[in-house]
C-alpha cells in the first residue's frame, strides 16, 4: 500500500499556514481559491495512496484555521456577535464568544463558531474537501 510521507504532509500545512496567515490582507473568497486550487493538485499526485484518514485530519484543521482567519477579519465583538447571530447562534452564546477575551485559535474552536461555520456554510462559500476531491477519483 501506498501512503502519503509525513514530510509531504508538513509541507502541504506550510503551504496551507502560509494561506490562510491571519495579516494577509485578502478576502475570504480569493483564500478559498487558493486552498481549492492547492487541493485539487495535491491530492490528485497522492491519488493512488491511502490517505483517506489523513486527508479528514487536513480537512478539519483547515476549517479550524479559516474560522480563525474569518474571527480575525471580522475584529470586533459587535461585529463577530452579529455575524454569530446571523448564522443561528443565541444572542448570549454569541456575545459571550464575541466578548471573550481568548485568542483567535481558541475562539474558533468554540462550539458556538463550530455551528455557525459549520462543513455546509464552506461549502456554500466554495471550500473543496480534501476528502471529497480524493473520493471524486
């Protein structure tokens, strides 16, 4: 069986870190454009390797990242609480997140950023799985 090296892995996340690097300076939409088109050739090399395990790893610590870089762009409480409220999230939890005084990684780990920024609303805003494009081949 063939497998993915963990060095390939390490670049790739280097790749993806140097992307989604939070004082870039670039929209969200032209991000996703970025990852997608990373994707699609990286796992379109690794076809032939067994990698489906690896690949879900990459994807659910890529969404972690892009809801820190979207927290982030979004700056304020105000601004966060009513993009959290938008999405469906109660008006305490959102501003109990908003007004947290934790850092960006951790907020975007919170429960209330998971549901709002859920799998569905990236794919809406045109994120391309890893794990999808694999099983497309």
């Amino acid at each position: 069986m063939l497998r993915i090296a963990k060095q390939s892995i390490v670049r790739l996340k280097d790749k993806l870190r140097a992307i989604t690097k939070r004082n870039r300076g670039k929209s969200l939409e032209e991000v996703i454009r970025e990852i997608n088109a990373l994707a699609s050739g990286w796992v379109r090399y690794f076809k032939y390797a067994e990698c489906d395990s690896v690949l879900k790893r990459i994807d659910e610590w890529l969404r972690h990242k892009l809801r820190c870089y979207r927290l982030k762009q979004l700056k304020r409480a105000k601004t966060i609480a009513r993009m959290l409220m938008q999405r469906g999230i109660g008006e305490g939890s959102a501003w109990r997140v908003a007004s947290s005084g934790k850092g960006w990684w951790r907020l975007a780990l919170s429960p209330q950023a998971h549901k709002a920024m859920g799998i569905g609303w990236w794919k809406l805003n045109g994120l391309i799985s890893f794990n999808e494009v694999f099983e497309s081949l």
